[in-house]
C-alpha cells in the first residue's frame, strides 16, 4: 500500500522533506508518491498541513 496526494496540494514541499526514501517529487502542479519507492510509513500524512496525502 502506498499514499497519493490529491488535487488539495499546495505544493509546499513539507512532504517531501521529511520523507525517508525519497519518494515524493514535485509535479507540475502538485507533489507526486512513487508508489513502487513509498514505504508507506505514513511521515508525510502527518507533515501535510492541506491534508492532500491519503492510504489507497
């Protein structure tokens, strides 16, 4: 299982920097999870402040 971060991103970067592997990248218009890297330890749900980054 791995997170996705929803349309709700504004793009801050606080997910990024606190995640471990290095799984989050910045998109064009929002931050992205590979799902193959994410290790699914939850670092970047708790960093959100929009609340944009979901378990699927």
């Amino acid at each position: 299982m791995a997170y996705v971060i929803s349309d709700k991103c504004v793009a801050c970067g606080k997910c990024d920097e606190v995640c471990p592997v290095e799984a989050i990248s910045k998109g064009e218009k929002k931050y992205t999870i590979n799902p193959e890297t994410c290790v699914n330890c939850g670092q970047c749900v708790d960093e959100c402040p929009s609340e944009a980054i979901a378990e699927v």
